[in-house]
C-alpha cells in the first residue's frame, strides 16, 4: 500500500471511528418542561424562573423551548425535586433549602443560617469549589444544577407580637424553611414549612404566628402587612438566598454541547438579573411599608446569640454526613477568605460614605 492509500484508510477508519464513539443527542427541536416552587406571579422567585425559560429557548433560537409550569400547575411546589430525578418533568426552579431532606448539603445552595451573604455564596460557587460540590451533590440524584437566581438577605419576618428575649420564641408558630427552620426550632418554636402561595392565608387565620417570606418588596406584594405591623428587616437564617435550575441529568446530556452551554449561561445571567432586582426595589418598598405603618424592628443582641447557638447545633448534627461536611467546610473556608477583604474594603467603604453623604 502505498503513503496516499495508507493516509486515506488511516483517516477514514479515524473518522468512522469518531462518528461512532460522538455521544448520540436528541435531533430537531425540543420542548422541555419546567416546574418550580413558586406560585405563578410571586414577586421575583416566579419572575427569574419565567427569565430563565425565555432566555433558554431565546438563545437556544427555539430549538430549546422551555414550558414553565409554576406550583401546583403539573406538581406541588415542594414535589419538584421528585418529578425531576424521576423524569416527570425535565428541570426544576427553586429554593434548594426545601429539599434538606433529600440531603442537607442542599441547604449551601440557597442559605444557611449566619452563612454566605450573596456575593460571598457567589465567590465560592464560581471561583472555590462549590459548582463542583453542587454537581457531585446532584449525580447522586441524576440532576445537573445551576444557581439561578439570588434574593439577597432576607428580613427576619412578620410577627404578631414583638420578640424580646429567646424564651418569646417557645411555642411561636412560625413559617421557615431549611436549616433556618431547623434552628428556629431548637428555640422552641413550631416551624412549619409552607409553600409561598399558602403563607398568606395561614398568617391570616392564625394557623401561624410569624412568619418569613423574603424582603420588603415580595413582602409587600404578599400583603403581609395587612395582617400585622411588626416587621423584623434583618434575619439570621437567610443572608443571601440563592436558587437553583436543576435538569435531570440524562435529558441534559443528551442535549448538544451548544444547548448545555446555553443551560449555564441563561441560569447565571439570571441569578445576577435577580439579585439587582431584589436590591433595587426592597429599598422603595421598604420606606412604602414604614409609611403605611409597619413598625421595624431589630432582634436584640440575646435572640441574636441564641439564634447564633441554635444554629451551631444544628450544623453539628449534620456533620456526621462526609459529604454535607466537606461542603460545610469549604462553604466557610471561602466565605471567611472573602470577608477578610470585604470588611476591611467594602464594610469600611460604605460605612464612610454613608457618614460623609448622611445617609
């Protein structure tokens, strides 16, 4: 055989054996099917889940396109995950604190209690290790997630009575979800965890006594106000929530390397779109609250320390799990990193420049 034949044979054999090994992906346009855990119209959560599936099938020119099922339309809001890992549904929105149950190591990709404000959860799951842990987490559960959307710090909550010393807490019928809940309820709180759609009612009727939903302009548009005028604006359990888009693994890959890119890109641009959105408007809605009548409030420094000792304790009982405490530790390696600079830098910063401007 001569050079040419050999280099021709070698190249078509190559070639054929190329076509062979390329992964198989779903040919012609595709209709994926979205569930979420928010009520459709919710102030911001139900907002950057509907961006999410518009950018996914806009940049995907159609040959993605997102149906977006919000609670209670296809599943329960807090069925999502199952419906997801057993492919019922293609992908899921939501908070990944409501599926502590699946495992608690979900609770680091929405918020933990005295955990990562949002800048600090993004510097760790961008650039020190937590996409990698959030992917290893969902294997075991064959779903491929991405933050997908961050509502900042959350506010403390609505109660019907002010709270004044850690014992006020024994017996509160109160709203709150993940390790925050878990916390609440060391203190001697009945924790319920209520999907935002029926918080509303519940507060209403009496069925709970407080509750926290997410800041003063989703606050504001549940209507909490009109039930009750004392308004916690700082809480311990949530200092920067973040959400996730999760797709069952094996729908994601078989979708084309182009349409994976497009998955990750659309879920990041809205986590930050949400985030702007969320500080952009809680500051307005929060002077339209005072001005109608809600009395802000601040924990004092002993609810604050048993809050703090509350959470510790339930941190502990989870770190039996070598995953949840691999997650734990670089959770806090990065946000310890992270806010050395920041308080040192930022926390100074606008300290100062809100003396000097008088704000």
């Amino acid at each position: 055989m001569d050079r040419r034949s050999f280099l021709k044979t070698t190249a078509m054999g190559t070639a054929g054996a190329a076509a062979l090994a390329a992964p198989a992906y779903a040919q012609g346009n595709r209709t994926l099917t979205l569930v979420t855990t928010w009520g459709r119209g919710l102030a911001g959560v139900h907002d950057v889940a509907q961006r999410c599936a518009d950018k996914i099938t806009a940049m995907s020119d159609g040959t993605l396109s997102i149906d977006l099922k919000a609670a209670g339309e296809l599943v329960g809001a807090f069925e999502v995950f199952d419906a997801v890992t057993s492919g019922q549904a293609d992908m899921y929105h939501g908070a990944d604190y409501y599926f502590v149950g699946q495992h608690p190591g979900y609770a680091y990709f929405s918020s933990t209690p005295f955990g990562m404000t949002a800048q600090e959860q993004s510097n760790w799951y961008y650039h020190s290790g937590g996409a990698e842990l959030h992917d290893e987490l969902g294997q075991i559960f064959g779903l491929k997630s991405f933050l997908a959307g961050n509502s900042g710090v959350q506010a403390g909550g609505w109660y019907t009575r002010e709270m004044n010393s850690p014992d006020d807490f024994q017996g509160l019928k109160f709203r709150m979800p993940g390790l925050g809940g878990q916390a609440l309820g060391k203190m001697g709180a009945s924790v319920q965890n209520l999907p935002g759609a029926e918080v509303y009612q519940a507060l209403s009727s009496g069925a709970i006594e407080g509750t926290e939903w997410i800041g003063p302009w989703a606050d504001e548009k549940m209507g909490f106000q009109e039930i009750t005028k004392i308004y916690y604006a700082a809480g311990f359990h949530e200092p920067g929530t973040g959400n996730s888009l999760a797709v069952n693994r094996d729908v994601f890959e078989s979708l084309t390397p182009a349409q994976q890119s497009i998955i990750e890109i659309a879920s990041a641009e809205a986590h930050h779109w949400n985030l702007a959105q969320f500080l952009t408007e809680n500051g307005r809605a929060l002077a339209r609250l005072q001005s109608g009548g809600v009395q802000v409030r601040t924990f004092p420094e002993a609810v604050w320390d048993a809050m703090g000792a509350a959470s510790d304790a339930v941190t502990e009982e989870n770190m039996g799990d070598e995953l949840f405490a691999r997650i734990h530790t670089s959770a806090m390696e990065s946000m310890a990193a992270s806010s050395a600079w920041l308080s040192q830098s930022e926390g100074i910063y606008r300290a100062q420049r809100d003396r000097v401007r008088g704000v």
